[in-house]
C-alpha cells in the first residue's frame, strides 16, 4: 500500500472506532476566569424552517449591516443548534467531526452578555458582560460592523480533543470543521432573515485574551449577526 493509502486507511480506522465516542470539554480548559453565572435553557430547535435549502443557498450573502436591535434568545439558540447541536442518541452533531472528537466551542457576544452554548442539553451558561462587544472590533483591524453588530458569535477549538486521536494533523482537521461549523450557522441565518458576514481578520490572541479564555483554546472565527438594515442605511 502507498504511504499515503496507508495514513488514509490510519485515518479512516480510527475514526470508525472513534466516530461513536463524543468528548466534552476537558476540564483543565476551564479555570477561574471563564465561570459563568447562570445557565440557560433553551427552546427546542425549529425543525422546519420556511425556505428550502437550495433557495437559502442562493440568497446567502456576506451583510455588514446591522440594525441594533438584539436577537431574541430562541433564535441564538437556533443559530447555535445549526453549528453545534446534538442530533441522534449518540451525540452525533449538525456538523461533522473528524472523528466525532468535537473540538468546537462556540460563544456569542452581545452588548450586555457573553455565552456559551452547551450541546448538551441544548442550553447556554452566561455571564454578564458590557464591554467585549465594542473592544471586538480593534481585535479585528479596526472593522467597525463588528461591534456594531448586535451579536457576534465566536468558533474557537481546543486542538487536543482532535490531536489526541490524530496527532500533528489536528490543527487543520480543527480549522476545517470550523470552516463546516461557520457554514451551518451562515446559512441559518439566512434562512432566518438575519444578516451575517465570516470574520477571519482578527488577532486571534488578542479576542482570546478579551473572552479570557484558557490556554490551549484558540479562536478561529467570527460572525457578527443581526437584523438587516435597509438598503437607504436606516
Ligand atoms: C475565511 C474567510 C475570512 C473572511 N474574513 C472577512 C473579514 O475579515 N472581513 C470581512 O468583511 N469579510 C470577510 N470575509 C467575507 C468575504 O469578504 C466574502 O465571503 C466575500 O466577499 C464573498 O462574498 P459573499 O460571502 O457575499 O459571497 C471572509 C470570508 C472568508 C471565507
């Protein structure tokens, strides 16, 4: 067998035998700074949405205009459920892992709060916080629609869920489910209405360090999303 057959067949076997077991975050990635205060439970996902797939397809597009009015709670969860719900008994979710070891994280940003979504039990932790929202956007070269935005959710990953089956490779597998993660959360909220844009221009230490989060999570993305302002600007 070729060298590279081989790695593929490694691969392949591995995340047979792995595609099964769902990981959760490990506790060491949380320390003092992330406590939240409350958690939240969120209503069930909306399984049948108004648009087809293929017309949401058509009509996504990046949007930096917002209108500040804020989401409602149900529909953050239903952008969170499209990135990272549960969705069988096994823990399988919306978006594919390399095998199943869910390295994703994914936070949302408002102007008073900051969460996290817990695929389990499809529910948020939060805790409040007033000022992350308008420093976002120096932590993105200066793009204003980031801040303005009232909502800017966040993919970040910890690396060692993946590298723990795959090793070196786990970095790009890591930055691919992002890539499958941002897309799902895009075209939901097309499909809903809702203006959004993929950031990857931002120094990823710089909003690691504003979301205080722990060494060995990194952050890969951002999306602000909101209400979409009319095309005369208001
Ligand atoms: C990896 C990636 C990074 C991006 N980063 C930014 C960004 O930092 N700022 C921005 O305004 N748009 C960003 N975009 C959005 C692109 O500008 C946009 O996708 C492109 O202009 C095509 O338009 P469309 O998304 O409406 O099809 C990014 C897109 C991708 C895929």
């Amino acid at each position: 067998m070729k060298p590279m057959n081989r790695a593929l067949s490694a691969l392949v076997l591995v995340a047979v035998v792995t595609a099964g077991c769902v990981s959760s975050a490990p506790p060491e990635v949380m320390d003092e700074t992330q406590r939240f205060s409350e958690t939240i439970e969120l209503a069930e996902p909306e399984l049948s949405g108004s648009s087809s797939l293929e017309q949401t397809l058509e009509e996504r597009r990046s949007t930096r205009d917002f209108t500040a009015e804020e989401l409602p709670l149900d529909t953050l969860g239903q952008l969170f459920w499209a990135g990272q719900g549960i969705t069988d008994d096994a823990g399988h979710r919306t978006a594919p892992s390399a095998g199943a070891r869910y390295p994703i994280e994914l936070y949302a940003i408002s102007a008073s709060t900051f969460m996290h979504y817990l695929p389990e039990g499809h529910r948020v932790e939060q805790r409040t916080d007033t000022t992350t929202l308008s420093l976002l956007s120096a932590a993105a070269f200066q793009q204003g629609f980031v801040s303005d935005a009232p909502l800017v959710l966040v993919i970040t990953a910890v690396p060692a869920r993946t590298e723990a089956e795959y090793g070196a490779v786990a970095h790009d597998l890591v930055n691919r489910e992002a890539g499958h993660v941002a897309q799902n959360i895009l075209l939901q909220a097309t499909s809903l209405g809702l203006a959004a844009v993929p950031v990857g221009g931002f120094d990823p230490a710089e909003v690691a360090r504003l979301l205080a989060l722990a060494p060995g999570e990194d952050v890969l993305y951002l999306l602000p999303v909101g209400y979409p302002a009319a095309a005369d600007g208001s």
